[in-house]
C-alpha cells in the first residue's frame, strides 16, 4: 500500500544543519555507511558497558576511543570541506568525548 504522505519533520533545522544534510559529495549511500558505522560503534560501547570484567572495561573504551575518532573526523570535514556546522553532529561529538573520558575513567580507576 503505497501513501503519498509528506516526511514527517522529528525537529527544524539550522541552516548549518540544512547545509550538512543537504551535501551531496558523499552521496546517499555515503551518509548511509555513515550513520550505520555511528549507530554500530554505540551499540559496541553499549553492549561492552554492560558486559562484566575487565577486559570488557577496556573494549568500552576501545570503542568509546574508535567513536571520538570517527566523531573528530566527520567534525574536520564539516569545519574543512562542507563549511557549516550541525549543532546535532556537534552534541553527537561531545557526548562522544564525555562518553571517551567516563569510559578510560572507568577502565583505569576500576580495572576489576
């Protein structure tokens, strides 16, 4: 049953969010690896916060170390190449780089 119902908005964005939505060098299935790659290395420091032991302390933030790199490089390439910044990237980076420094907090502080 196709509709042709308009997308549904979820919030309105700022025009730097606009201009990063909008960028068309990666392409769709660019912003789709994107997304999914963010969407996997969440549900890896997820899945390791819950597990129990030290070694999965230290995959927490391995992973948690993996997102803050991968969260610094899409930041470079809105800063460097699209010249517009998404304030939901930037609060995705620094939830990201709390989540870096709570997770290694934890890894070194409470290693059993």
């Amino acid at each position: 049953m196709a509709t042709n119902a308009p997308p549904v908005r979820l919030a309105r964005l700022t025009p730097g969010a606009q201009a990063v939505a909008a960028l068309r060098a990666f392409g769709r299935r660019h912003r789709t690896l994107i997304t999914v790659s963010g969407s996997c290395i969440t549900a890896a420091i997820l899945a390791a916060l819950l597990a129990p032991g030290a070694d999965a302390k230290l995959a927490a933030a391995t992973f948690a170390l993996i997102g803050f790199g991968f969260s610094a490089w899409l930041t470079y390439l809105e800063i460097a190449r699209i010249h517009a910044i998404c304030q939901w990237c930037v609060s995705s980076a620094v939830l990201m780089a709390l989540l870096l420094v709570a997770t290694v907090t934890r890894a070194l502080r409470y290693p059993t």
